[in-house]
C-alpha cells in the first residue's frame, strides 16, 4: 500500500473528508417517537420512562417495507453499572435526543443507500441494557431500576404494527453491535410477529460477539453475559431452542442461537471486531498491568506477541462462526477491518471507497476510513449469499 502522504496530513486530510462527508450525507434528521402507551404495560426503559423510536416513513416502491433497526450500546451487568446507566440517553428516554441523524442504512438518498433508502426506516432505542431482553416484574423501590427490554421490544412492534407494519411485505430486523445481538435473539420472534405472507430477513452488524478466554486465561466474557442475563431476568426470552439444551447465558452468544434461527440470517462482521478485542480478548480487568493499553488504541503499537493473539482471536471468530453457515438460508460478510459495525456510518456502509467486493476485491486495507494495520496481511473475506440480503 502507498503510503507517501506523511501520517499527520493524512490524519488531517481524513477528518477534513469525513467533514465534508458529514455535511453532505449526513442532512436527515429524524424525530423522536415515545411510546408512551407502554409504561401500563410495564415496558419501560431502566429508570422508568417510555421507550421510543423514530421513524421515517417509506415512499415509492419502498412504502411496504420496512427496515427496523436496533439501536446498540454495550450492556449493564449490576447494579452499579446499571445505576450509571439510568443517567444517560442508554438508560432513560428523557435524556434522548429529539433528532437524530439517518446515515448509511438509514440514509433516504439513493445514491448512499440504494436498497433501502425508500422502505420505511424506524430505529429503536436503546434503553434497558440487555439487548431487549430483560423482563423482571419486581422493581426495588431503593434503586428504581426497572429490567424490561423484552417487553419494549414487543411494545415497540405493537405499536408500528398498526402504522403499516402489518402490512409489510418485506421487513429486515437490522441493528449494531448490542442492538445486532438483538437482532439474531429477536430474529425468528421478529417473523412470528408479522402476518404471515411479509418476507421478513434479519440482518446483525457486529452482533457476533464470541464465547473467549481473555488475554489472561479467565473467561472474562461468559461471566459478563451471566450477570446480564441473570440480573435482567433474560433466560425466558432467549430462543428456546437454545435454553431448552443449553445453560441461558450460553445463549447470549450468537453461536449457540444463530444455527437454530430458522429466519434468513445476514452476519457483517470484521473478524478483527475492536470493540471485542478491547473488551472480550483483552478487557482490562485481565490486563492489570497496563500493556495492551497502547496497541488497544492504536494497533500500530502492538508487539508481535499481541498481534498473534489478534489473529487467533480471528481464528476463533471463525471457527465460532462455522455452525452458523451450515443452512443455505444464511449470509455472511466478514471481513478483516478493525472495526466495530459497518452499517450505520455512511463511510462504511456504502461509498465509493468503502470495503466492497466486486470485480476488485478490496478489503479495508484499501479504504481510507479505517485504520491500516500491520494485521491486514491475511486480507480475507468471507462472502456467503449476499444475495440472501436483496433477493
Ligand atoms: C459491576 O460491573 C462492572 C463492569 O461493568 C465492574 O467493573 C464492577 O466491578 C461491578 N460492580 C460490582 C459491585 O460488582
Ligand atoms: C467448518 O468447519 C469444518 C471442520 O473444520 C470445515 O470442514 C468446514 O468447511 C467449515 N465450514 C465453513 C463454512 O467454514
Ligand atoms: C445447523 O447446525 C445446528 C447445530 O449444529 C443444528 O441445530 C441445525 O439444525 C443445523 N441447521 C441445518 C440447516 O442443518
């Protein structure tokens, strides 16, 4: 790869393009929905307040379709972490926005989202920590936390149903990263939901988050999605051809739902995914000494020792990826970014230079949007049907 242009231009020339990005693609702002009919229902974000969702009302061919898509960010595994929570946009709708941005898959010009730019594009937010799938009845008086994401979720479609959701002839469940785990938990109850003629596919943008031994040996992960799932009450939501054979928190993970899922099922992820090497492969509970530190912000600064480790991260990304390939109703996208969702940023998701395949197969090595790195050097992509996506 040339790389003649000095790093610090770069740099600036990067952000200056991702400006003028921001300001040509970025222009949709979509208004906040609350639903407030589910606080009787009890379907209420961690402090209480109704969830909410926005929509942006499809037009053309694109009027009976819809796209819903899970909005992501991390999780809230105890009381402690969950009483954060309830302080910010991730745990209460009254710290929303009003507007938010539509960009990438959620872009209405067709030149930036040729597939979906017309189709009926909600987005739901994210509110309750367990990728809606929480359902706990008692609420403790003295931390006013209430566990409810599941039933958002169903309050959530209940409440699009009857603005034409019901009369859907296509409709993907998509969402990234917390919200693209939801999307494979959520993917067959998705279909069960909708009238029985809507072609319903579901999409997960770096939701295959994997069950891994940290850096340091522990299974720092599986203990992680235990309290989540315990604390939020979640085993009861989770697809019951998992939990009927397999421990609840097992079915957490995508490689232990995704095979049974019987919805068509899209997988993008980088198997380089960042956000799970910082926080799976290398959290720093299992780094007290502070040396993954630097190559986690910048993976120029890992030692070759580290690097290896990154690349048996992948290695095992794969593998847990297998069983869920082996159906011809599934589709894949992984690629070797580090990088960490791919659908709602419009650089990734479809400009002239993002990562595509084609008559040229590029990889990230090749787009300026993502950091370059010593690790690309295995550039491999795996595509499986894309065409599952579209057709
Ligand atoms: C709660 O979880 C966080 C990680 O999200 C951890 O750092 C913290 O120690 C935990 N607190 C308690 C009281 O267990
Ligand atoms: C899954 O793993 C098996 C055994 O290692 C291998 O034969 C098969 O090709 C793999 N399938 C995919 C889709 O990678
Ligand atoms: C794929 O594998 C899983 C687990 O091994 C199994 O439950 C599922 O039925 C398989 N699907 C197909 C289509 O063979």
């Amino acid at each position: 790869m040339c790389r003649m242009v000095d790093s610090r231009l770069g740099h600036w020339l990067k952000l200056l393009v991702s400006l003028m990005l921001l300001l040509k693609t970025q222009g949709l702002y979509v208004g906040i929905t609350y639903v407030k009919s589910a606080v009787a229902k009890g379907a209420v974000c961690l402090d209480g307040s109704p969830p909410a969702y926005h929509w942006d009302k499809g037009f053309g061919t694109g009027i009976n379709s819809w796209l819903i898509h899970f909005e992501g960010g991390g999780w809230c595994n105890n009381v402690t972490s969950c009483l954060s929570r309830k302080k910010t946009h991730l745990g209460s709708s009254k710290l929303m926005g009003q507007q938010i941005a539509f960009s990438g898959i959620m872009n209405n010009k067709r030149p930036f989202n040729p597939d979906f730019y017309n189709w009926n594009r909600v987005k739901i937010r994210y509110c309750d920590g367990s990728s809606f799938t929480g359902d706990v009845q008692a609420v403790n008086p003295a931390t006013n936390l209430h566990f409810r994401g599941a039933r958002i979720w169903l309050a959530v479609i209940e409440d699009l149903l009857p603005k034409g959701l019901k009369n859907a002839e296509n409709a993907l469940l998509s969402g990234c990263s917390a919200g693209g785990l939801a999307s494979i938990l959520h993917c067959d109850s998705f279909r069960a939901l909708l009238r029985m003629g809507t072609k319903v596919k579901c999409l997960s943008d770096a939701g295959y988050f994997i069950k891994v031994k940290d850096v340091s040996g522990a299974p720092h992960v599986q203990t992680y999605f235990n309290e989540i799932v315990t604390l939020h009450g979640s085993a009861k939501n989770l697809p019951l051809s998992c939990t009927s054979v397999l421990k609840p928190s097992f079915c957490f993970f995508p490689q232990y739902v995704a095979p049974q899922v019987r919805t068509p099922l899209f997988i993008l992820n980088a198997a380089y995914d960042s956000w799970q090497i910082r926080n799976i492969l290398a959290p720093s509970i299992a780094d007290p000494l502070g040396v993954w530190k630097s190559c986690k912000l910048d993976i120029n600064n890992c030692s070759p020792l580290q690097l290896k480790s990154m690349q048996d991260f992948r290695l095992q990304f794969l593998n847990a990826l297998n069983k869920s390939t082996n159906s011809s109703s599934r589709g894949l996208y992984i690629d070797s970014c580090y990088a960490h969702c791919q659908t709602e940023t419009q650089e990734k998701w479809f400009m002239e230079d993002s990562p595509v395949l084609g008559k040229k197969v590029r990889d990230c090595e090749f787009s300026p949007h993502y950091q370059s790195s010593p690790i690309v050097y295995t550039s491999v992509i795996f595509l499986l049907q894309l065409t599952l996506l579209l057709s």
